[in-house]
C-alpha cells in the first residue's frame, strides 16, 4: 500500500546491500496485520494510524498538514501508516541485529542463548535434510520451504495425552543422558532422614 520515499530507501539499499540479511519493507510489510484510522474531533486534519502487527505489537502512526486546508483523506492516511512502519523499521533492524549476534550454529545444534536453551535447524536447509535421510529421501520431497518449517513446528508442540510434546520428550532423553554421563550441573538429590 505504500508508495514513494520508502519504496526508493528500500530499492537503494537493496542495490547496495552484500548480502540478503537486511530488513525489507516487503517482510515488513508481510507483518502488518490489521491497520485502522481515525481522526479526532478537536482536530479532524490529523489522521491517526493505529498497525497491529501479526505478534500483536502496535504501532500509532500520524499526520497533519500545517494548514487544516490542505487536508486530504488519502495522503493523510498515506503518511501516518508510513509513519508507522518508519518506526517499525529500527525495531526490525534490532531484531535482526540481535539474531546475527548470536553465535552461528549448524543445523540441528542445541545452543544457549540468554535465559533459553534453543536448537537451530536453519530453514533453507529442509529440503537438505529431508534428501540426506534415507527414509525420507526416496518419498518425499519439500515442495514449499515455509509451510513445510510451519508444519514441522505444528508437530514439534503437539500435544500427547499426557501433555508432552517431541520437545519435552527430547529433553527428557538428553537430561537422562547427562544424568547417566555425570555429566556437570547434576548433583544427587540429599535425602533428609527423620
């Protein structure tokens, strides 16, 4: 929907930009999940433009000619969601600033990142990871990258009858396996006796 300056910012930075690990407007864009507008009564000239975006983060975007007759409805509502995604633009660059920080990792690799044990299973190599599984390979091929990541993470937090997920259960394998290793940070638990 928009058109003009941030289109041209997009288009130039994307002509000189090394790699893809940039924010777009496009991905931008694609988060933006419900836009309203509204203009108050004490001053019908400013267009207010409040973005919820597909997290559930809000941003509030204006606009407002210096002269109330220079007001016109379509720009008004042009510049205020502009306004908007310029201030979704750093909060995007931050994020992916923050991701690119962390320290690489391969895929399938469990890594500590903050307060959060996560494993990294890059996206792009799906289609890899299905091929190199010889139970897979000769079946299954991965037709569209995202939906086949959206289905993979569906299955990851199903739940079973007893409430646990494939991540619970990995965990609990893994934590055994440390236990049974001696692995550091496990102690035996000290029994009181009366």
């Amino acid at each position: 929907m928009t058109t003009g300056s941030l289109e041209a910012g997009d288009a130039a930075a994307a002509a000189v930009a090394k790699t893809d690990r940039r924010v777009t407007l496009a991905a931008m864009e694609a988060k933006v999940e419900h836009v309203q507008y509204f203009h108050p009564d004490i001053a019908p000239e400013l267009t207010i433009c409040v973005m919820k975006l597909t997290n559930g983060f809000v941003l509030v975007g204006k606009s407002a000619p210096a002269d109330p007759a220079n007001f016109n409805q379509e720009l008004g509502r042009k510049f205020a969601r502009e306004d908007c995604i310029r201030q979704m633009w750093p909060l995007e660059g931050y994020l992916l600033r923050e991701q690119l920080s962390e320290p690489s990792h391969h895929d399938g690799e469990a890594y500590i990142a903050g307060d959060q044990i996560r494993v990294g299973v890059n996206i792009a190599n799906l289609p890899k990871i299905i091929e190199a599984n010889p139970a897979w390979s000769d079946e299954f091929v991965v037709s569209d990258v995202g939906e086949a990541a959206r289905s993979i993470v569906r299955r990851l937090n199903d739940e079973e009858e007893d409430g646990t997920t494939l991540i619970h259960r990995a965990f609990d394998k893994a934590a055994e396996t440390a236990l049974e290793q001696g692995d550091d940070g496990f102690d035996e638990q000290a029994n009181e006796e009366d």
